[in-house]
C-alpha cells in the first residue's frame, strides 16, 4: 500500500514538474486566455450591468462559464502529447522496469498533468473573481468562487483530460487534437436550435452549463438551458464518471501494448 502511494506521489511530482515547465504550456492558455478577454473586452459595460444585477451565486456560475469557453478546448491539446512524449524520451521504457503497477504510476501522471495545466486556468478565474469582488464588494463571491471551479469547470476538465490522455494511445497526438477542437466547439455551443446533431445542451456538455443552470440556478437566459437540481448533479457525476471509465480503458490498452513489446 505505501508502496502504491510511493509510486503515485512520485508519478505525480514528475507528471507535474515536466508539464508545468513546459513553455508552451503557459504561451498557449496565456494567448488563448488573452483572445477570450479581448472578446469580451468590447461589451465590457454590457456585461457589468447584466451580470451584476443578477445574484451572486449566479454571477460566479456566469464567471465559470467564460472561463470554459476557450481554454479548455487548448487545454485538452496541451494534455494529448503526455503520453507519446514518454514514448519519445524513453521514459517509458524507464518506468516498465519499475516493479510499482502501471496502474499506480497512471494515476499519478494523470492527476500531475491535470494540476499543472490547471495553474494557469485558475490564474485567469482567480482574476476574474478578483474582478467581481472589486466591482460588487461582496465578499460571498470568494467562497462561491471556489464551489463554482469545483462543480462548474472541474469536472468537464477531468472529462477532458482522461479522453485527452487516453485516445492519442491508439491516435495520432495531432489527429486527436484537430478533432478534440471540434468536438469542443460541436458537443457545447452548437445547440439543437442548430439543427445539428451534437451532445450540447444535454447531461454530457463538459462546458460546465448543466451544473451552472441546475445547481447555481443560473438564468435560462443566462446558461441557454432550463436544468434542475438533479440534472446538474447527474451531469456533474457522469463526467467524472466516464473520466474513470476512459482511464480504465487507457490502463488495460497499455497493459495489452506492453504484453506485445
């Protein structure tokens, strides 16, 4: 058991060291980050004087969903090439002759990966909540602020990242992300009213919209979706669900391509 955690915390640490030192890492969400502020910059008033009419607990929930527009869509890219670069470097070859199981070490890189690239998307929240706070003076907006990064954005980013990890093990990384930028834009923006096939709008919309209008009870006109108490957490739980079901998979496919070697 203690060698379990040995191993993890060990996976984590480097998994964590390598991505958050990673230049690109931090060009790619500081230009993505810069491009979603300069979008928002123009309705700047607008936006004041919609969004803090509204409660606060909604405000935040707001707040949550800008953050996921367009930073998650370049933080899945940024998460695919883990896996491959291992593969590059020879660290995999590495950590085979390690007697911890390969279960162990892929959690640990999972979590350390996810947590560096976090950094940086929760900078841009914390200012954004910085923001709020100064213009509404409403100190209830900082303990709000972490429950909507908890419920809102945390949980598609985990679905995110455990397929991000997973499908470039059997796909090409450049394939997987070209396709993973469309399905993102596809399966949360792209609603019915459309009249486009697309997962938007229902329990699996990693964009975070079901828990803003189900649990923080975000304005229909706010979120774009009507969504109850129950909706939101059944939203919340299969995302992360199926980030544990993507992660199993990725552990046996990896299993079966080194019984191969």
């Amino acid at each position: 058991m203690n060698n379990g955690i040995t191993a993890c915390g060990g996976a984590f640490r480097y998994e964590f060291l390598m991505q958050i030192r990673r230049r690109s890492l931090w060009i790619s969400l500081l230009l993505v980050g810069l491009l979603q502020i300069m979008i928002y910059v123009p309705h700047l008033n607008a936006l004041i004087n919609l969004y803090f009419q509204i409660p606060i607990n909604q405000t935040m929930a707001e707040l949550a969903l800008m953050v996921n527009t367009l930073l998650p869509a370049a933080f899945g890219c940024l998460i695919a090439d883990r896996l491959p670069r291992d593969r590059r470097t020879r660290v995999e070859e590495l950590l085979m002759t390690m007697p911890q199981s390969s279960g162990v070490r892929l959690i640990g890189k999972y979590l350390g990966s996810v947590c560096a690239t976090l950094i940086p998307v929760l900078v841009f929240f914390l200012l954004g909540t910085g923001f709020v706070l100064y213009h509404s003076g409403d100190m209830a907006c900082i303990p709000l602020a972490l429950a909507a990064f908890a419920v809102i954005i945390l949980p598609g980013i985990l679905f995110i990242s455990a397929f991000s990890l997973a499908c470039p093990a059997i796909m090409w990384v450049p394939l997987y992300q070209f396709c993973f930028v469309g399905y993102w834009f596809w399966g949360n923006f792209l609603g019915p009213r459309n009249g486009i096939p697309t997962l938007s709008d229902t329990i699996l919309t990693p964009s975070g919209k079901l828990m803003a209008a189900g649990i923080f009870g975000l304005d229909p006109k706010h979120s774009g979706i009507i969504a109850s108490p129950i909706q939101g957490w059944e939203s919340l739980s299969l995302l992360i669900g199926l980030a544990g079901l993507a992660l199993c998979v990725l552990w046996l496919v990896l299993r079966w391509q080194q019984a191969r070697q």
